[in-house]
C-alpha cells in the first residue's frame, strides 16, 4: 500500500495527515479553514485517495500559516506514499468544468519542481478564505512533492467555481499520474533511471 502519515508542529500550526493513495476517496478533514475543508475533501474524492487531516492553527491572524502548512504535509506525504515512483504513469492532465469555469490542469512526476499557474480570481475573498492563499498551496504541494504542475483558467468569473475547479481537476490529474502502469510495472518512467 502506498501511504504515509504526517506529523508537523510549530508555533503556528500543529497538524496531523494520513494519505492512502491507493484508496477509495474517504476523507476526514477538519483544518479550522472551512473553503479548505471543503477543497480537501473533494480533493480526495476526485483523485480516490484516502486523506484525513487535523489541524489547528493560528487563524486568529488569518488562514496563511494552516493553508501552507497543511500544503507541507500534504506534499511531504505524496513524495513518502510514491517513494522512488517505480511504475507510476507519471503525466496527467484533466480539463474540467464546473459550471462558467473551465480549469486544465497538467502533472509530470518529473522530481523537478515548478509551478505554472495562470487563474484570474476576482474577487480577495470567498467566504473568509483569502483567494491568493489557492496559488500558495499549489506551490508549496509541489515544492514538497516535487513534481510540476500547469494551471490553466480557460474560462470562469466566480471565485468559487474556479478554485473548486483547480482542486477537482489537480485531483483527477495526480489520480492518472499516480496510477500504476501495467504494461511498466517495476520500471521507473524515464530514460534516466531516476526520477
């Protein structure tokens, strides 16, 4: 099986994370950040892992500190639950609507991390979730997990509908890439030997 669990204290934030990427979508999430909460666990339902998560951090100030932390653990527990990425597929790419928005998202496992991120969000707030605080997590993930990622917002004017479209499509995405090939089982995917 292919899981990890996370464990990360600090002044600002105290978080616990399980991760079964090999899972059936369940989650159990409760950060103190609702919008967060809910990204999460469509999250996990998109991409079939198992995720839990509990964290209470310092949102007295604002989201930040919880939004990037459990960002860390979360890409610290894909890059533990992969290991040396033997047999994965390695690329995914998912574009997908929900409602006005259409968001593409495209993933290579490629052990190099980047971040390309076009959203045009226009509005500061949904709810009292800070909407710069979406490209801060994706690029923290992939920083920790170590992999790149393109984000294109083809279309959308509701903040709502974009952010809910990066989450469920970066989950369909890393769902593909993360899925084992049969006809590569064993291999690593890439004329380097390493990933």
């Amino acid at each position: 099986m292919r899981t990890a669990e996370i464990q990360r204290t600090t002044t600002e934030t105290d978080i616990r994370l399980s991760l079964n990427i090999d899972g059936t979508g369940k989650s159990q999430v409760a950060t103190g950040c609702g919008f967060l909460d809910h990204m999460l666990e469509l999250f996990a339902r998109h991409s079939r892992f198992d995720l839990a998560v509990e964290a209470k951090g310092d949102t007295w100030v604002d989201d930040h500190h919880t939004v990037e932390d459990v960002a860390i653990c979360l890409g610290d527990a894909l890059g533990a639950a992969l290991g040396d990425l033997r047999g994965v597929t390695r690329y995914g790419s998912t574009l997908l609507p929900m409602d006005e928005a259409l968001v593409l998202t495209a993933i290579d496992l490629s052990g190099r991390s980047l971040l390309c991120c076009e959203l045009d969000l226009r509005t500061e707030k949904v709810g009292t979730f800070d909407t710069q605080l979406v490209e801060e997590f994706l690029l923290t993930l992939t920083r920790r997990a170590n992999f790149t990622l393109h984000v294109r917002q083809l279309s959308g004017v509701n903040s709502h509908h974009i952010i809910e479209a990066v989450f469920k499509s970066l989950a369909r995405s890393l769902r593909a890439a993360v899925a084992i090939d049969p006809a590569a089982a064993g291999e690593i995917p890439s004329t380097k030997g390493v990933l």
